[in-house]
C-alpha cells in the first residue's frame, strides 16, 4: 500500500474498528498521522498519534479511504458525502446500494472481520461494487490480511450468509467449549481444570488445520477409522443429530441477517 494513503475508521474506538486501526499500524500499512478515528467519547489512550474526531464527515474529508465501523442500527444516522472516496463498510446486514445511496460513493465494499481481528485471526469475506478497481482491491486486501486472511466472493449474498457462519468469531467454538467443559466438571474435573483441557483443544486443533491445510471431513474420518474412543464419541454424536442442529443454527443466522438487511433497506 501506497504509506502516504490516508484511512478513516468511522467507529473507530469500536470492538471491530479499533482491532482494525491497531492491526493496520502494526502491520506497517500507515502510519498513525495518516490515521483518523472517529468516537463519540473521549478518545482512549491507544493510538495518540493518530487525529481523533467527533465528526465524521470531517474524517472523511482526510481520508482517502473510509471505513464504516458503526452498529448496523446506528447506520441511519451517519450522515456523510464520500463521493470520491473507497468505502468499505463491515457492518452486518447493510447491502452495498445503501451504502452507496447514502455515502454518494460508488467506490464501495462490504467486508465482515470476526472478533478473531484482535488477536490478528480474522477470517474476512468481502464483496465489492463494479465501480471498485484493482487498486482498490488491493488495498482492501492489504487491510484485511493485516488482521488474518481474507477472500473476495463475488455474491454479495455469500456476505449475507457468512455473517451468521463465520462472522460469529468465537461464538460457536465457545458454544462447544462450553458444553465440553460442563461435562467436564460433571465427571469430577475442577473448572480451571476443565476449561485447561478445552481450550487446549480447541488452540490445537485450529493450529493442526493451519499448519497442515487438511479437510477437518479428512480429520473426522481418520478418527472414525481407527474405530477407538473418539470414533464412538463421533458416532453418538452424529446420531443425535449434531449435523442437523449446527444446519438449524446456521439457518436461523441467515434468516436474521436477510431481516437485518431488509430492515437496512427499507430505512
């Protein structure tokens, strides 16, 4: 990326848009004066050396490319012109044409970063309008990267149904470990124990798939195979119906993301 870029996170002292702002410096993108945030409170001790600011449309008018960081229900009361700036918005739910119609841009982009941004393991689906060029992308790729990995889709309706999928960051990982650790501590185990052994888990497992890249459809098979302990816990697991619960959850994800994004329509 260009170092004399300028970026604007509307947002910016949010969960998502400051894990964002943070990654970007660390990552070397900018530096933080060409960095602007903006917050409706004090702004915290984090960054000083970017600018601050209550307004958003005077962040905009710094910045060469904007990213709308705010809640879904908090979008129609931004009120900005970026006519001639790249926006790229991580909200869940507001589709492109709103974006557009109420920015002025046509530049415009929709990501969706996981809560894993702040610790840089992020998986950021994104999707943009025709109007976004191959600069453009390559910025966008550059700040998502920064934060984990990133792939362009080219249906904005995969955005749609990855909000409740992998934009849910640790939910459903906690979810489980929750359950594992109840067990846990059931069959005598102590809590600090349990949530040991769980997490412990878990962190091997995401690192088992990232270092060697295998199908976890693979993982399972393999331990079904081999027709041990795990195989039967698999196997019970299956039979009740784990598959169609994970499926049923999903589906309720999407259906509430499609009611976000009539809701952000008809606004």
């Amino acid at each position: 990326m260009d170092n004399s870029i300028r970026i604007g996170v509307i947002g910016g002292n949010g969960w998502i848009g400051g894990a964002l702002a943070r990654a970007m410096v660390d990552a070397g993108l900018l530096p933080p004066s060409l960095l602007t945030l903006s917050c409706r409170s004090a702004p915290p001790a984090w960054l000083p050396d970017a600018t601050w600011t209550h307004d958003n449309q005077t962040l905009v008018d710094r910045a060469d490319v904007v990213i709308l960081s705010v809640r879904p229900q908090d979008w129609p009361q931004i009120d900005v012109s970026a006519n001639d700036k790249l926006v790229v918005s991580v909200m869940a739910g507001v589709p492109i044409a709103a974006i557009a119609a109420r920015s002025g841009a046509s530049r415009v982009a929709r990501a969706l970063p996981n809560a894993a941004a702040d610790v840089g393991k992020s998986y950021t689906p994104w999707t943009a309008s025709p109007a976004v060029t191959l600069d453009d992308r390559s910025i966008i790729r550059r700040i998502f990267n920064a934060c984990g990995v990133e792939d362009e889709t080219p249906r904005e309706a995969d955005i749609d149904y990855l909000t409740g999928h992998s934009g849910t960051g640790p939910a459903y990982p906690a979810l489980l470990a929750t359950a594992m650790m109840r067990d846990a501590i059931a069959h005598g185990l102590s809590e600090s124990m349990a949530r040991r052994a769980v997490v412990g888990v878990l962190i091997g497992a995401g690192r088992i798939f990232e270092k060697t890249g295998e199908n976890p459809a693979d993982t399972v098979a393999a331990f079904v195979n081999y027709r041990g302990v795990t195989a039967a816990a698999i196997e019970a697991m299956l039979a009740g119906g784990f598959q169609d619960l994970i499926s049923a959850g999903l589906a309720a994800a999407l259906a509430k993301a499609s009611s976000l994004r009539l809701a952000s329509e008809q606004s």
